[in-house]
C-alpha cells in the first residue's frame, strides 16, 4: 500500500498502524521487535517500520545495524498485527492468503486504510523490473512454512494453519 506516495504520509505523522491478516501470516511473521535481520525477516513490524521510513527499501536494510536503529524500533511500536473475523470465511482466505487490511491513524486524528490481497512479489502482484532489490522475504517464508508444515504433518494439516489462534 502507498500510502506515502498516494497520501504523502511521513513516519513522524505516524501515531499508529493496525495490520488485519489471515493466521498463516500472523504465525509466519512472529516477531514483533526483531533483535536480528533473521528475525526482521519474519517481522510485520519491521517491514511496516522500514516503509514508513524509506517506502523504497530493499535488501540491504536487513544489515544489523538497520535492525537496531532507534527511529526504526519507535515505528515498530506503533504497529498491531492482528486477525479479524473476515479471516473465517475460506472464500475470503482463498481469494487473499496473503492479504491484509491496513489501518494508518494519523498524530492530527485522520485514518486511513488501504487493503491488497497478494503480496507484492507474488506472482499476482510482481515486482517491476526496477525493483530488483526489493523482495519480500516475510511471503516467501510464509509460503515456505506452508509448504514445510505440509510436508511433515500432511496435506490435512494445511487448513488448520489458515485458522485464528484459538479456533482449533
């Protein structure tokens, strides 16, 4: 979501975010304030925190000291990942498995919210060819903890990852 481009956000305008996703996305991307760059990998926080600050970021912002940065960790704060009711339907996790609903609330009170079904990078939303640096490892690792989870406990096992915490 552009939010910087459409609407001219700057981080310091940030008061905070609110990320509505399916459950495979919040079990993959389980560290809200990453320590390391393998854990900013697996980071909603951080991926949001780094946009906000450099909506071009790329790879090389996984470097140690990036993780660790001060303006960085304030953003992180700021951001709530969760998962709502709309996530029960199997049409609407079919449709969006990687989906998310986000809510950007502003210091001077306005909100907005954008939403994207596919991850950028994913093969229904690819990157441009001026965006060679800029991956999303967080839907490679959910893809990947999909495809392992399958693997070792069975195809049957798939759906349950697709439901909220405490519904099994």
């Amino acid at each position: 979501m552009d939010f910087d481009r459409q609407h001219g956000v700057r981080a310091q305008d940030v008061e905070s975010v609110v990320c509505d996703v399916p459950p495979i996305v919040v079990a993959s991307l389980r560290h809200e304030m990453p320590r390391t760059p393998s854990e900013a990998r697996f980071s909603m926080q951080f991926a949001i925190g780094m946009t906000l600050l450099d909506p071009d970021w790329g790879l090389p912002a996984l470097a140690p000291e990036q993780v660790t940065r001060a303006d960085l960790r304030d953003l992180m704060r700021r951001v709530r990942m969760q998962t709502g009711p709309s996530w029960d339907d199997p049409a609407r996790q079919e449709q969006a498995p990687e989906g998310a609903v986000v809510q950007v609330r502003m210091r001077d009170g306005t909100t907005l919210e954008g939403r994207r079904d596919k991850a950028p990078g994913s093969a229904a939303h690819p990157l441009s060819a001026a965006q060679p640096e800029r991956r999303e490892p967080a839907g490679r690792a959910q893809r990947s903890h999909l495809h392992h989870r399958q693997e070792r406990f069975g195809k049957e096992y798939a759906p349950a990852l697709y439901q909220r915490p405490g519904a099994l």
